[in-house]
C-alpha cells in the first residue's frame, strides 16, 4: 500500500528532480517572479555571461520601491535608478514587466493571482519573503534571496530541504468584524514568530473553506510571520471561480485538463502531519499587535502583558518593546491614540479588504490622517468604479496609486519618528515603516474604525452601531 501523502508532500514529489545524500533536493520552478530588489541577481548572472534560461516563465514588477505619487516625474534618484535597472534587466532578457506606467502593475503578490500568472500545483518564487501568499492557491511558493534568485534566473531550478509539515485547522464560524487578518495573528500569537519554525503550513476546516480567495492570501501571506516557510490551502470550487478568464489561465481543453490535476491536490484522508493544531474560529476576537513582533499580538480587550509573568527569554524582548512602543503593561490596547494609519501592501491591499475598509468608513470624517494604496492598478480602477475611492477621500484620507507603499518605507511612504500608526501590514519590526515608527498591524476594518476614532477601537463597536 502506497503511503498517504499531504497536499505538500504531492506538490514536492511533482517539482523534485532529484535529491542529494544530505536529503536536499532539485525542485524545477514554474513561475519565477522579480522585482527591482532582484537587481543583485541580475548583476550576478551578468558577470558570468548566463542568459536566463526561461524567460517565458520569468515575470518582472515594479513595486517596492514604486512611488504611490508624481509616478511621471520621480524625485528620488535612487528610486528611480532602481526602478531603471528593473527596465533594462527585463528589456534585455526579453521578460514581462509590469511597469509604473502599466495598467496591470501593481505588488508583485497581487498581480500574480490577479493575471493568473499563479496556479494550482505550481512552484513559484520570488526575492520577497511573502511569497507564500501563493500557497493560497495550492501552490508550492516560498521567497528566495539574492544568490538563489541567481540561480533560478540560470537553471530554473532551486535546491531546498524538505521542511516538516503543520496542519492548521480552523472550524466554526467568525464573528461579523472578525477577518483573516484576525486568524493568523491569533495563532501567530498563541505559536510565537518560532511556532512554525521549519514546517510547512496547509490551513484546513470549514472556516477556512468560507473564506474568500483574497482571505485565503492574507492567512497564507502571514505565514512566514510565524516562521513557517511555505503556507497552503488545497484548491476548491472557489479557487476554480478565481481563476477561471484571468489572462494567463489556461483556456479551452487545456482549462478542463487543469481542473482535472487540480481537484487531485489535496492532502489524503489519513495523511499524517507533524504537527496538528486545532483553533475554533469562535476563540478569535479583532487582534492588535502590541509590540516589535507578529507574535506580540492580543484580541482588542485584552489587557497588555506584564513582562514578568512571562518566560525569561520572552521577558526582556517584551519590556523592550512596551518601552519602544510607549505603552503600559497591564492597560488595554483599546483606546491608545494613534497618530495616523495605512491600508493596503500585499497582505491587505486586495479590493475585499477596501470594500470592509470602506464600509466602516462610510459616513465618518477621520480624526488622523492616512493612506489608502490598493494592491493593485486593477484593484484600483475597481475601486474607483465602486466608488470606494470617494468614501475614502470623503472621510478625509489620501487615495495613492498601488505599490509596496508605506509597508516597507522603501518608496518615499514612512510613518515619523515615533508616530504610532494602525496599519493593515504584515511587520511591525522597529524601523519598518520608518526610523522609529510604532506599527500596530491589524485588519483594515480595525485600521478603519482606529482612523474614525483616532485610537485603537473595537471595530465590531462601530459595527453594531451601523447595524442599528
């Protein structure tokens, strides 16, 4: 009897080409996807005379450092030399871009999905760690570094060890308020930035089975926040509806043959996992991040750690941060001022999560100022024609074109030196969103509900009132 295999285990045995005596493997790679930070890369290849052997698989985007205003007239010599070089790069190896001026462009994990450009049963990568948000779709997707970028570039191939795999089971069914977002910092918090450590994550149950493709990215896309190397959801009916007429989908009979493969990547009934983790969606509440790591993170009406209740290597790292973040141990995050906030980046910048921006700001004026940057120019143009936009601007916050934005602070997008702001992102290290920034990731409804109040506020508050 043939042994049982998770929907991992599938995907690896499917791109393994052959496997060394120290048990790292050849894995072919489908999709390689590169960005102006890949210019290394380039370099690397460049200096040895290699063309890329694929480039038809090779797909180049401008987003991190991509300014989300005056794109006609770039100010920053540096943003625009990077930005540059990208051009030459994919002019010369005859590569696809997305560029500033491309009504398609957008972050490099949206536009992906968005032109399905990302499958089902692929292997995809990138020089970006978040990456794995193209799990979401039954993929085998993880980010690289520079050297291995070069080397995907030359060969399309890339050595990797297999990881351990985790299986995260959410069941029930979330409170009105309560998002994807909300999902992988509980866990996050509950496991810390080490829970998955080595593993390779498949997100199952019937929770997660209601959500949304674009749901479905943000759990994925957190993933490597909570150590993990790859994060995955098994294909379904509603990642068949996703994809189905994007611009790079297979068409025809190549379409009828693709769903064929697909409906077969799934983990088998009895496939075991080394590690198993059950959550009830019940137990999730809105969730803050407190601190300098995803995993400093706490449901809304929690009170604030005391350092010295905690274990002694998390003590020290956890005083550090309260201090860094001007907080108080013991106090409730719910009601600290915040002095501006952002919506978008790759984890919420999908057109789901302005639609649930946008509906807790309908009727309000904004206390602090904030951002607004969608994943995407499509997400954008959508937005637009919903009239997103004008619910945004009508409250009192900035409408910018799509890029990387204020998540990375590559572009021009900081928040000031100890300002506190809420923000839909995926990291809140010290200095991420600008030297001394005091980042509070969160939903985009929270980030909403925080702009109108001008603290952190229980979104399902606001919420209830406009349902009654």
């Amino acid at each position: 009897m043939s042994r049982r295999q998770t929907l991992f285990g599938k995907l690896w045995a499917a791109h393994e080409i052959l496997r060394r005596e120290d048990g790292v493997s050849l894995l072919w790679v489908d999709r390689h996807l590169v960005h102006e930070g890949s210019h290394h890369a380039f370099a690397k290849i460049a200096a040895r005379g290699l063309p890329i052997v694929a480039p038809d698989n090779t797909v180049a985007v401008v987003d991190h450092y991509a300014p989300t205003r005056g794109r006609s007239n770039i100010i920053d010599p540096q943003i625009a030399r990077m930005i540059d070089t990208l051009r030459q790069n994919a002019e010369k190896h005859e590569l696809r871009i997305f560029d500033l001026d491309d009504p398609t462009q957008g972050i490099v994990h949206v536009v992906g999905p968005e032109q399905g450009i990302t499958l089902p049963g692929l292997l995809i990568n990138c020089g970006d760690s978040h990456t794995s948000t193209h799990g979401a779709f039954g993929a085998l997707a993880f980010g690289i570094g520079a050297t291995e970028v070069a080397h995907v570039l030359a060969t399309q191939t890339i050595w990797q060890k297999k990881p351990k795999v985790m299986r995260i089971t959410i069941d029930g069914e979330l409170e009105a308020g309560v998002t994807a977002k909300d999902i992988a910092l509980h866990w996050i918090a509950r496991l810390g930035t080490g829970g998955a450590q080595g593993h390779a994550i498949e997100y199952a149950g019937s929770t997660v089975r209601a959500l949304t493709m674009e749901g479905r990215m943000t759990l994925c896309n957190l993933s490597i926040e909570g150590g993990a190397r790859f994060g995955m959801v098994a294909p379904d009916e509603t990642t068949k509806a996703y994809v189905k007429g994007r611009p790079y989908a297979p068409v025809a009979d190549e379409w009828d043959a693709a769903e064929k493969a697909w409906d077969a990547l799934s983990s088998d009934a009895d496939a075991a996992f080394d590690i198993d983790i059950h959550i009830d969606a019940a137990d999730i509440a809105p969730t803050v991040t407190w601190g300098t790591s995803p995993e400093h993170a706490l449901p809304i009406d929690a009170p604030l750690p005391d350092p010295a209740m905690l274990s002694p290597q998390k003590s020290d790292l956890a005083s550090e941060a309260l201090e860094y973040m001007g907080l108080t141990r013991g106090k409730s995050l719910a009601g600290t001022a915040v002095d501006q906030v952002f919506i978008g980046s790759c984890t919420n910048g999908r057109i789901e999560d302005l639609r649930a921006a946008a509906a807790v700001l309908a009727g309000h004026r904004v206390k602090v100022p904030g951002l607004v940057s969608p994943g995407s120019q499509l997400i954008k143009a959508q937005a637009e024609k919903e009239g997103l936009d004008k619910v945004f601007t009508d409250a009192g916050l900035e409408w910018a074109d799509s890029g990387c934005s204020m998540c990375v602070g590559m572009n021009g997008d900081l928040v000031g030196n100890a300002k506190r702001c809420a923000s839909s992102t995926n990291r809140n290290f010290k200095g991420r969103q600008g030297r001394g920034a005091r980042t509070h990731l969160m939903s985009p409804a929270m980030v909403a509900a925080a702009a109108i109040t001008g603290e952190i506020t229980d979104v399902r508050m606001l919420l209830r009132d406009r349902d009654s």
